[in-house]
C-alpha cells in the first residue's frame, strides 16, 4: 500500500514570543489540512523533544486533539533531535496498517521559555551520566568532530564554513526560513568561537517553529518511498571512529535498497546540518561523496540549486531554522513542494526524486526518507 | 494477522535508589526477551512520561538500544500516564504492518531525581496555562472529583476506600508490588487528608519500575483482540460533568466491539486507579456499573479474587504502584500471567479474557487493551 504526502504546512522559524505551543501547532495543522483538503483523521502524531523540559509540557497530542477538535487518536514520539522523521516514520506504518490519513506535525518552543537553557536541554538527548552531568555539549562535542576532521584530512576549514555559506543564500527566498540574510566566509571567520575550531555561524541557532504533513494512502502525488531507520552507539565517546556517521551510513543504504534506487537518483537532498561539519559528514554517510570528501562537493559548490546536488533548498538547519522537534518534518515538507513544482524562487528543476536525512542525537539514530512524484 | 504477547518482564515496583532508569530498562526487557524466547527483534518502543524533567534523560529508545545491543529501531513514546499503553498500542500497529516481533517497554523513575517535585511534574500532562501555572495539582482535581461524587450520589465515603483496601489485600502476594501490607478502612480514615475529602491512602505513590512486553505475530499463547483510544478534553475544567470519563467510555464501547464481546465477558480487569475515585469511575465508564453505582461492586466485594469481577489482581496502581510510563505495560504483563494462568496465588481460576484501561492525563485519554488465551 502506497503512502503518499497529500498535504503540507509550516509556521515561521525564529521567535514566537506571541505564540504558545499551541499556536504553531494549530497553525501548521490547519494549513496541511487546508492543503491536503482533508478533514477526517485516523490518527495524529506529535514530534517533540524538551516542551518537558522547558515549558512544562507534555502529552502534547492530546493537547493539539482538544484544540484541534478532530475526533481521533494521537500520540506523541520523542527521539531528540530525530524526532520529527520518526514520527514520520509511525505515521507511515499506521497508514500501513490501515489507516487512511495521519497528520504527522513536529514543534518545538525554544525561545521565551521557562528554563533558559537550551544547551542543556539538548543534552538530554546523550547518555546523561557521560555526557549531560560531565558538562559537555552539542556544541563541543561538534567541535572535536571538526577538529578531528580537519587534522584528519588536511581540510582548510573555508570549505566547511562554505556550508552555512552557501545554505543562507537558499534561505534568502524561504518565507519560513529563521534567516534570511547572506553571509560571506569572512562573517563566519569574524563570528565567535563558540567552541574552538567551531564559529557561531557554522552552528544552527536556537528558533520556535511547527510543521505538519499529511500522509494519506490515496491523495496526494508525492509518495514516500522509503522510510528507514538506524542507530548507532548513544554516545560519541562510545564510536571506535568519530566521522563515521554510522547510522546515517546503515539507514541510507537500507533506504536506498528499500526504494530501488541509487545515491545519483537524488534530485534534491534534506541533510540534518546541526553544525557545519554534520553537514559534510552527511554528504560523506549517506554515499554522495567518499569519507574525506564531502567538502569537496561544498568548495566546487554542487550543493546549491543549480549544482549537480541541490542541498537543503530552503535553507537547512542553520538558515531555515532548528526547531529540533520540527525538523525532520520541515524537511520533507519542502522536499514535498520541491517535486510538486511549487518551490518558487528555490525550485529545482524537474526533481523526481528527494532524501531527507534527520539526526537523532549526535549521531545516534538516522531517520532517512526518500519521496518521489508519482 | 493476529498480535500475540509472546512474553512479559518485570521489575519491582520501589524506591530504587541504586538503579539508574537503564537498569530498571534492561532488567525488564531481558526478562521479557527470556521468557518469550526471542532474541531478533524489529523494533523497541519505550513508554515514558518524564525522564526528561526528573532525570535529564530523553532519547530513552536509542539509550535502551545501545544497552541491549540489539540491531532494530526504537522510538520512545509520551502520552501522560497513558504512555504505557500507548506504546503497546503503537507495537500492536507495528507488528500489524509487518514487524514480527516488537518489544515495547515502560519505564519511570520517579525517586532519587534531579527535581525533587513529582507533583509538577505530574501536571505537565495538563494544558500548562489552566493547570500547572494555577497551581493546581492531580490531588487537587481528583479531590474535586472525589467530592462531587459524594455529593451528587450520596454515597458513604467507606465504600469508595474499600477499593484501595482490597487492591492492598491483592498485592501481598505480588513480588513486584510496592506495597504488600494489609490496610483496613480505619487506616484509610486515619492517613492524612492530602486534598479534602481525599486521604493519602487513596492515592497512588511514587515508584521507579519498568515492565515490558513481547509482542509477537506468530509467537505467545494470549492475543491482543482490541487495542482502542479515545480523548477528552486535556483539562477537567472544560468537560460538563467530570464523573464521566468520556475517553474511557468511548475507547472502551470501541475495544468491546471490535472483540466482539460483551463486559460481562471479562474475567480479570485492571483498571486505572491513580486514586480510590478514578477506580469507581473507571468500573462505571467501562460498562460495568451505572453512572452513580460503581461503588456498589467494590461495597459487595465483587472486585476481590473470587468475586464476580476480580479486579487489579496484583495491586493496581495503589498497591502494585504507579511508575507512570510503565504503568500500562505492567497491567497488560498482568493480564497476560492470568491468562496463561501463572499468577501463582493471585489466579483467577479460568481466565480466559482480560481487560486493561491506562488513563492519561485526568481523563484525558483512554487506552483499553482486551486480550484472550487462545
């Protein structure tokens, strides 16, 4: 049984002081239903990681049923930062095993919040007795997996700043993107160390935002053809080898497997960028380049619209935004506009086929979704 | 394709001060992969309320993943008090889109935490700006409850303690129980007032514990023939009349139904009873009392072991305990003991067809699980 994407919406990445959780999740709701012309739902599921943690609340899809006021059945999935592709992934299997449409919608409030600490509620996602009560972060944790990339492979660092570069010029024309200003390598360079080698603007930032899909065994032209999920060690310190992202590496392969097609097939590619360096150990993990270069794929700048590799159209984590629940739901709702033809100013042409890559974790699970018009 | 529960683990229930929430994980699921005799699994589902705001833990699939060592995928699941059965609900659906064994593990720990406030925490299951920021708590509200009832059906208060009274008196013999000393009603009358007219022996306590199950599509001798949600509003204050539980009575109608049975075809039941009020309106919503009369059936005993309806056979939430999240597992790996007629000197001769309804929330959801010995 096909499961097809029949309707998408978005809020607005950045700050929503005027907005509860319940406003982004009411807005994208509303605008996948309105787009998919859908009223009668068989199950809701809500992707979110810390509204725990930082506004004191959960059983989240209750709360979106009640407001909702859709008869029906909801659920909420955490898997940190992967949150949003797995519960794209439950919705999928719910619609394989019978349900006709889902509405999968991801959130996350990460600014006006009762605890202010964002980085620490990050580190949630890590095994907190290595990692949360040891005082390490996402950000350094990154930033000892650039450090080891760039004495690994002789890399001048400019090309992995190129990333974040190359990414806001994408976001330029994403009316939902958190930023939407250029930026050059030397704003990188001149941005501050936040964990040396990392500079600010090589990491996401901190944004609220919602998105929803709407998956349906009959309406809909784009279907989603693979859902795939792996795991790797919970911890980086675990991993024999840092760079090897090895969930990425084992749930793309089985997704491209699982779909019939190969790395060269993607018309237009979603990656998990937290960081800078997680966007070219992407690149390397899901199989577009070999492990040591990625960045070549970023310097000759294949991965903008008109390149060979159209990479995060909309703008990806740093520019589109991090709502880290959200995610994995942004992605393929832009990934869904992309081969619908309704990508605007960012359209790439004639995409068929698109990958999403959500990052549970620092690389601890991989959620990989391929879609493709029908 | 049939849902069999292949097999069951189980911790105490307690304050386990020296194990962390990946002990209590591992210990239940090892257990339940011994006893179903299955070592390759599809996928993990973990059922968990609030790991994130107690301990700093979210991520808890790929945590328990990383521990077990076993090659799948996992997804945590949140759904209030009701996680537990939501998780089962969603391995149920897994497996009835082609998974063939699902591991689905409940879990909390709610002694020796970061924050010591398990009473927020409770609440975070309520829409935050009508319930937790107004300062009241699942006491409180279920103390209204507790009220109302005296009030509109004038019912002697004794009869209502009679539940946790019997519940205590079904634990002694339960291993895993928290709670396994006989109490009468004069310890009920004379334990504190927590809420007015609710005393601290009606109400469930905190406990650490973790249950799973192992379901199965070829394996097991107990079926799942119903596995049905419904939802209410999130908060008491917006209902009409808080002694129906809506999402109970409607979750419960659909689970009869689609067993094609009847209540009066229940052999074991364990009910929600987070307090002594929540199992009377329990026995009322799920069909097996009159709105107003519920308290009948605990007053004439039917309830105990060898009464018409046994209920909560190893303690229920009271006595056996209440770790949140896991709380809907431990009653379906109950269930599943009678069935298969291993619940030692707790059997209820010749069970054949069980009942278990997890609430999230006050009402706010309804899990109901109906399973049968084949």
């Amino acid at each position: 049984m096909p499961v097809m994407v029949a309707g998408v919406g978005m809020t607005k990445v950045g700050s929503h002081w005027d907005k509860n959780i319940i406003d982004l999740m009411l807005e994208a709701s509303l605008k996948a239903l309105e787009d998919g012309n859908i009223r009668e739902l068989d199950a809701i599921v809500v992707s979110n990681m810390v509204a725990d943690w930082l506004i004191t609340q959960s059983n989240l899809a209750s709360y979106l049923m009640d407001y909702l006021g859709i008869r029906s059945y909801g659920v909420r999935v955490e898997s940190a930062c992967g949150s949003g592709g797995m519960g794209i992934h439950l919705g999928y299997k719910l619609v394989k095993s019978g349900a006709r449409n889902v509405l999968v919608v991801g959130v996350e409030k990460l600014t006006d919040t009762l605890t202010p600490d964002n980085t620490s509620a990050m580190m949630l996602a890590d095994d907190w007795v290595v990692g949360f009560n040891m005082g390490s972060t996402f950000v350094s944790l990154n930033a000892l997996a650039l450090r080891l990339y760039l004495d690994t492979y002789k890399v001048n660092h400019e090309y992995i700043m190129m990333f974040p570069v190359i990414c806001r010029d994408h976001a330029i024309f994403n009316p939902y993107a958190q930023f939407r200003r250029k930026i050059t390598i030397e704003d990188v360079k001149r941005s501050p160390l936040i964990a040396d080698p990392l500079h600010l603007l090589e990491s996401s930032a901190y944004g609220d935002g919602a998105a929803a899909i709407l998956l349906s065994r009959n309406k809909g032209d784009v279907e989603i053809i693979a859902s795939e999920i792996s795991h790797d060690k919970i911890s980086l310190s675990s991993r024999e080898n840092p760079l090897i992202l090895k969930a990425v590496k084992e749930a793309s392969y089985k997704a491209y497997r699982s779909a019939n097609i190969a790395p060269s097939d993607i018309d237009v590619l979603e990656v998990h960028d937290a960081f800078s360096i997680t966007g070219i150990l992407s690149l390397e993990n899901l199989g577009f380049a070999k492990l040591g270069e990625g960045w070549k794929l970023v310097k000759n700048e294949e991965i903008r619209l008109n390149g060979t590799l159209p990479t995060n159209t909309f703008g990806g984590l740093k520019a589109r935004g991090h709502p880290v629940g959200a995610t994995g739901v942004y992605q393929v709702a832009e990934i869904t506009l992309q081969l619908r033809g309704e990508a605007g100013d960012n359209q790439v042409d004639g995409a068929k086929v698109g990958l999403a890559e959500n990052i549970g974790g620092i690389g601890t699970s991989a959620i990989i979704h391929i879609l493709r018009k029908i």
